[in-house]
C-alpha cells in the first residue's frame, strides 16, 4: 500500500498551463502505479490550459467549482461532480471563466507501463 498524504503531495508544473497549481497524488515519484497517475488540478479564475492535443486519452473530473473545455465540437462547461473522458490525439482548451477557483481531479495513462 502508498498512501499519498494531500498535504505532502509534490507539486508540479503541467506544459502549456497557465493560473493552474497541481499537485501530484499518484505516478512518477509518488507511487508505483504503472499504468497511469493522477493529480490534482488547483485552477484559479482565469486560469487554464492552451489548446493542444495530446496522444493519450484523460479523465477530468471536477470536484469543486466549474471549467469551460473547448474541442474540436465545441465547448462544454463541467461543474462539481461532472467528468469529462478526453480520446488519445482530442485536442482540447481548458479555462475557469469564473471569480472563484475550481479543483478538478486528473488520470492519465503513462505512454507504456512502467517496470520496477
């Protein structure tokens, strides 16, 4: 068993994000999960993330406030408890529009399964 403890989760800097403070609560350097890890996603009002694909496929799931994320068919706001499954190559913007910050829970799939 790894426990990761939300007050001692590293955190991290995720490529093209912007007003987003994640913190990493499984995967890499935290546990031994080899087939995907997982994050949490701090994004304050205005905060989000630049419209790219990327070739692995992504669950969100907001656990408090709201996001706007934008694909190629069109823009859908997920709120508290909304879950979005995004395919491997599914370009995708992220943006809080709001005045308060949203959390939003992240898995990801790691290229190829890690060996230990």
């Amino acid at each position: 068993m790894e426990v990761t403890r939300y007050d001692e989760a590293p955190s991290y800097e995720a490529p093209g994000h912007f007003g987003v403070f994640g913190l990493r609560l499984q995967g890499f350097e935290v546990s031994k999960t080899r087939n995907f890890w997982m994050s949490i996603s701090h994004f304050l009002p205005g905060g989000g993330c630049e419209y790219v694909a990327t070739p692995l496929e992504k669950v969100y799931f907001v656990l408090e406030g709201e996001v706007t994320v934008k694909t190629e068919e069109g823009e859908t706001i997920i709120k508290k408890y909304d879950s979005i499954y995004l395919a491997p190559d599914e370009a995708r913007s992220i943006l809080n529009h709001t005045n308060s910050p949203a959390t939003m829970l992240v898995a990801i799939p790691y290229p190829e399964p890690r060996e230990f």
